[in-house]
C-alpha cells in the first residue's frame, strides 16, 4: 500500500494545480464576459440617452436635459448617470473621473471605457458618451457618464471560485480514493505477493510458482522470478551433486593420506613392537622350562603388561587408520598435541629427532573434530621429521594469541588458538610456498610422499573455520601454525 499511498500523493497535488489552473482562466474569462457585457449594454442605453438628451437640450434647454439623466438614474437599478463636461476641473460636479490622457480622447468625440477596482464593493465601471451639446454655432463636446457597481461582478466571481475550489476538493478526494483503491488492488497486493516469495526465496524455499493473472511490469517480474527459481533449484541439486561427489573424493584423498601416513608409522612401531615380543616370548620359553610357582606368576605378570603394551600401540595404529565421518566437539588441543606424538614417537625416533609440546599450564580448548586435528598435526609432525635429514627437535607450540585473518578467509581480528609445528629442517624454497597446498605438489623422494598431506591439512583447517600460515627459511627450518577460533568464540 505505500506505493498507492505515494501514487495518490503525487496524483492530487498535480490535479489541484491543473484544476486551480482550469479554474483561475475559467474565472478570468467569466470576468471578462461580464465586463463585455456591461460594457455593451451601457453603449446601448448611452447612446439612446444621448439621443434623447440632444434632442430635449435642443428644444427645452440644458437643464430639462440633464433631468433626464437624473430621472433615469432613480429609475434604473445599479446604474447611474450624470452630465460631465471634459474641460471641468477637480471638484467640480460636472468633471469626469477619468485620467488627463483618456480626458483627450473624450475631447476628440471618443467613446471611452474605464474599470476603476477600487472600493469596498469591488469599484465601478464607467462608460464616457461624447455628446455634442447644442451650444453656440458648433456646439460643446459634453459626455454622459454612466457608472454601474462591480459588487454583481464580484459575488460572481466569488461564488464562481467556491465553486471552483469545491469542484477541485471532492475531485481531488475521489482520484486520492481512487488511486488507493486501485493502487491496492493493481499494485499493493501483487507486490505483497512478490515480497512474501522473495522472502521464501531468501529462506531458500524455491517451490510454488507464483501465479499473477495480471499483465503488466508486475506480471513479467513474476513470471522472472519463477523462472528464476526454477534455475536457482536446478543449480542447487546440480551443487548438492557436486558437493556430495567432492566431498566423497576429499574422504578418499583423506583416507589415501592417513593409510600413507599409517605406512610409515608401521615402520616404526614394528621395530617398537619387537622389544616387547623378544620379552614375551623369553618369559614364555621359561615358564615352559619350568618355574617356581611365584617366578611363574611374575612372568606372568610381565607377559600380560607387553601384551597391554602391543595391544595399545597397535590400537593407536587402527584408530588412525579408521575412516569415520566428522564429529566436533569441545577437545584440550594440548592433550591432543601431546597423543599425537605418543603416536609418531617410534618415527621420530627412527629419524634421530626428539619431540616435545610446548603449551601453557591448562587446559586449552576448541571445537574440533579430534580424528581430523590429530591427521593435521600428523600431516605436519610427519612433514617436519623428513624435513630434519640430520635429526634434531621438533615441537608443537599451543597458545592463545592475537591475529588478523588474511584477507582470503575474512574474519575480523581478535584472540585465536594457534598449534604452531616448528622443525629445524631443510626449509621451504620460496618458489615452493605458492604452490605448496596444491594436490599431489610434493619436494620429496619417490617413496617418502603422495602430495596429498599438506592439501588435506588445508582442507581439514577450512572446514573447521581456521586458517594455516607458514614460514620458512631455507636450511634453517620451517614453522607451520594452524590458528583455530577457541572455544568461547564458537558458541
């Protein structure tokens, strides 16, 4: 309805003016067909007084004339008439009320015609007849001067204009009703109707067409609009597809990852798992032999704590291995830092490289998914470990920090968590780091690496809301930090 409102708005105020317009020349012509009016009818009677006057002056003298004039000024209603003479000055009865330069023209014999506005009752109209008095041998120019009030004139004029201004009130309410009625009709409620499927279509409901019987602009936006969501519907389920069918292969590359990386972390543990065996199986070979009954149980005892051993280990192993959907939820990154280098320890060792977690006292938490974090930091760990070809340390920093996102991922500045992975490796090439998070990119030897490691790392960041900043220096070492929102700022 506000644009019937603002239709009906615009509308009146152009009909006033076009109406008052109307309504000002219809009065200024009405004025002027009254004035023409008396005007004709003063030159008619003027002249058959002056006839009249000449004739009586002729033959009974100049006062028996001029009683003619005052006998139809008792008898005719509104007008009057008096005798002037054109050479008469100010105060004399018989001087016209005329200005010096109509004064000439009455003196050369012409009729003249004078509309004085002035006076309470909307001023006179005066009409000069030259008359040639019979006076002398030539005669005397004389004039009939007839007067008659404009207060006729005025009142209407008056009631003309409250008519006019009637007429214009009740057109003016009628097209402002009008124009709302219409405007409801042919406008406010099929644009109600495009605003309730707009908003439909901004909560992502694209079904039931809308349907606009009406032909116009409104119509063809409606018939766009159900087009449009017939597109938009077909371009979700063609999204949808491909979204399922990325995020199977994402899954896949994942999966390819992690039994990569569990490859190489059973290097290791073989080696872990064989010290425990060599003890088991020695006890065992001594309990066969035969024992006293309490070296017994003590074998026992060890036999049952490297089986515990093993079985941990390589339950480690399976839960890495294991494909398993997404599952977030509040997890100590320092804990977990802490369980994935339990995990790589056999690896490191083999590498001649120490591992430690650098973090502050407590507990610090995020939303994580703890089966993709622990890939992450395993991705990275295992990167660094190749990296170090001599041995060293590596270490994973957490702590809570102040950073900016880049400009890429958005965000605004504030406190984040950040797990930095520092090695003391060969470094990063800077023509490398552009590329460095691309699939199947890979430095390494045939054998050491598929280039899926650090663009599942990256994945596995996104999804979680963060981002991965990276420097490197080349023989010196590289720092990987992966900044997460913590846990305060997810909920």
């Amino acid at each position: 309805m506000r644009l019937a409102v603002k239709l009906a708005l615009a509308l009146i105020p152009v009909m006033c003016v076009v109406l008052g317009l109307y309504g000002w020349l219809s009065v200024r012509r009405e004025r002027a067909l009254f004035e023409a009016d008396i005007r004709r009818d003063e030159h008619m009677v003027g002249m058959a007084l002056r006839a009249a006057v000449v004739e009586v002056w002729r033959r009974d003298g100049q006062e028996k004339a001029l009683s003619i004039l005052d006998d139809a000024s008792a008898r005719n209603d509104g007008l009057e008439f008096r005798w002037v003479w054109p050479e008469a000055t100010v105060g004399d009865r018989f001087a016209p009320s005329l200005p010096p330069a109509q004064l000439g023209e009455l003196f050369q014999g012409t009729e003249v015609v004078r509309l004085q506005r002035e006076g309470v009752n909307g001023g006179r109209f005066y009409t000069y007849i030259p008359v040639t008095a019979p006076m002398g041998a030539t005669g005397k120019i004389g004039a009939i001067e007839i007067s008659e009030s404009l207060a006729e004139e005025e009142h209407y004029v008056e009631a003309s204009v409250g008519n006019t201004a009637f007429t214009i009130l009740a057109l003016a309410l009628l097209s402002g009703m009008l124009a709302m009625l219409l405007g409801g009709v042919l406008v406010g409620r099929p644009t109600k109707r495009l605003v309730d499927k707009a908003r439909r279509i901004g909560e992502g409901d694209l079904s039931g067409p809308l349907l606009l019987s009406q032909r116009d602009e409104l119509g063809l936006i409606a018939t766009e609009i159900n087009a449009m969501c017939e597109h938009l519907a077909e371009a979700r389920e063609r999204a949808e597809r491909e979204t399922a069918a990325r995020s199977a292969a994402m899954d896949q590359l994942r999966h390819a990852d992690r039994l990569n990386t569990v490859g190489k972390l059973a290097s290791g543990i073989a080696h872990e798992l064989g010290t425990p065996l060599n003890v088991v199986g020695g006890r065992a070979k001594m309990i066969a032999r035969g024992l006293a009954p309490e070296e017994v149980a003590d074998s026992a005892r060890i036999i049952a704590e490297q089986a515990d051993r093993m079985a941990r280990i390589i339950r480690q192993l399976l839960d890495f291995a294991r494909r398993r959907g997404p599952q977030k939820a509040s997890m100590d990154l320092t804990q977990l830092a802490r369980q994935t280098l339990s995990l790589l320890e056999p690896l490191a060792r083999k590498g001649q490289v120490t591992l430690q977690v650098d973090a502050p006292e407590g507990e610090v938490r995020a939303e994580v998914d703890p089966g993709q974090m622990q890939q992450v930091l395993t991705n990275l760990v295992v990167n660094g470990i190749q990296a170090m070809k001599k041995g060293g340390a590596l270490s994973i920093r957490v702590e809570r920090t102040e950073a900016r996102p880049p400009a890429d991922h958005g965000g605004a500045p504030g406190e984040y968590v950040a797990l930095r992975v520092i090695d003391a490796g060969e470094g990063i090439p800077v023509a490398n780091m552009p590329r460095l998070f691309e699939p199947f990119f890979t430095t390494k030897d045939i054998g050491e690496g598929t280039g899926l490691g650090l663009s599942v790392t990256y994945g596995i960041v996104q999804e979680h809301g963060g981002w991965i900043d990276v420097v490197s220096e080349v023989e010196k070492g590289s720092m990987f930090t992966v900044f997460l929102a913590p846990e305060r700022a997810s909920r």
